[in-house]
C-alpha cells in the first residue's frame, strides 16, 4: 500500500488540488501576492474583500500573523 487515501476525495492526503484554493471554499481567507512589496487580498465571509499593501516583509509578517490569529487561512499565491 503506497500510503493512506481519503477515500472522499480519491486522492492521497499530500497531493495538492489544481487549485488550492478548492481547500479554503467558503471559509474567511487571505492571499498573499508579491507586487512592489506585497498585497494582502482579505476575504471575510460575509464582508467585502479587503486589500492591504505591505512595503516590507516585516510589516506583512505582522499583519499575516494578525490575520491568523483571527482565525483566517493563509494563502501565499507564487510561492515554490
């Protein structure tokens, strides 16, 4: 047996979706994209989407780190 299946799904556990953002659905989400420093697209259920800019990795840390706590999931979109 080559490892265990979600037999939901059809496929292994950490095989990766087309598009991962199939995983998030519905729930409150942000994305990360790199454009002269970073832009924060935030996703609220029930709200209006929401852009943040970030000039510095440290101020992008922050506010990724603010959003996380608030229960939101992280997406990092041209990320290796």
């Amino acid at each position: 047996m080559a490892g265990p299946r979600d037999l939901r799904r059809g496929a292994k556990p950490f095989e990766r979706p087309a598009d991962p953002t199939e995983i998030i659905g519905g729930k409150s989400h942000f994305i990360v994209q790199p454009f002269r420093g970073f832009v924060l697209s935030v996703h609220r259920r029930g709200q209006v989407a929401e852009t943040i800019l970030c000039r510095t990795e440290g101020e992008l840390n922050r506010i990724r780190r603010r959003l996380s706590d608030e229960g939101l999931i992280g997406y990092a979109r041209g990320a290796a």
